[in-house]
C-alpha cells in the first residue's frame, strides 16, 4: 500500500471558536491509521477534534487558529506519524504491533520486585 499523503489544498473555515479544515488524501486509510492520525491530531498544541474520514475526504475541526502554512505543516505532520505508526504520548499502542507489546510486557515484569 502506498504511502497516505495530502493532495489537496486546505480549505478552511471558522465556525464559531474553531476553524474547520478540510483536505483530500491520495488512499484510503485504514482503522488503525486513523486511529493513529485521531491521536496525533487531539494531542497536537492545535487542540483538534472531531476528525472525520469519508473514504479519502478528511475533515478536522481545531481549536487554536494558526497560519495556514503552520496548519499544514501540522496536518502533514500528523498524516506522517500515522504512516509510520507512531505512537502519542497520551494514546496506546496500535493493537497490530504485537512486538511492542510483548517488550512492554518484559520490561514491565524486570520491574516487578521479586518475592
């Protein structure tokens, strides 16, 4: 599968506090990316929300305004971190990275004091 990147121009438009953005990818995610892209978006300084994908139309709402060239540059940003998997801080791991989980659970068992 190819790469997922924006095609599109952004459009954008304020409704009340939060301006609403719209783009188009090249692919259609799956589940996972978009999780991943969820989790970006809503932990980015950006406070986004209500992400919604409609095949390859993609619709984000965020709450703190920018330039244009910073929202891209963001978005960009998040479309990124979902094609290589990349986890947030705050999120959990995606549930198809079985060898991250199982390190998690190493690591967690060395920790635990032995009796």
């Amino acid at each position: 599968m190819p790469a997922i990147r924006r095609i599109s121009e952004l459009t954008v438009e304020r409704r009340d506090h939060r301006l609403c953005v719209r783009f188009k990818l090249n692919v259609s995610p799956d589940r996972n990316w978009i999780g991943l892209f969820k989790a970006h978006a809503a932990s980015s300084v950006l406070g986004a929300a209500n992400v919604i994908f409609d095949e390859t139309d993609a619709f984000v709402e965020v709450g703190r305004p920018s330039s244009p060239a910073e929202l891209a540059t963001a978005l960009d940003c998040f479309i990124e971190c979902a094609n290589l998997r990349l986890r947030t801080f705050a999120g959990h791991a995606p549930e198809d990275r079985p060898l991250a989980a199982a390190l998690s659970r190493i690591a967690a068992a060395r920790m635990r004091p032995h009796l």
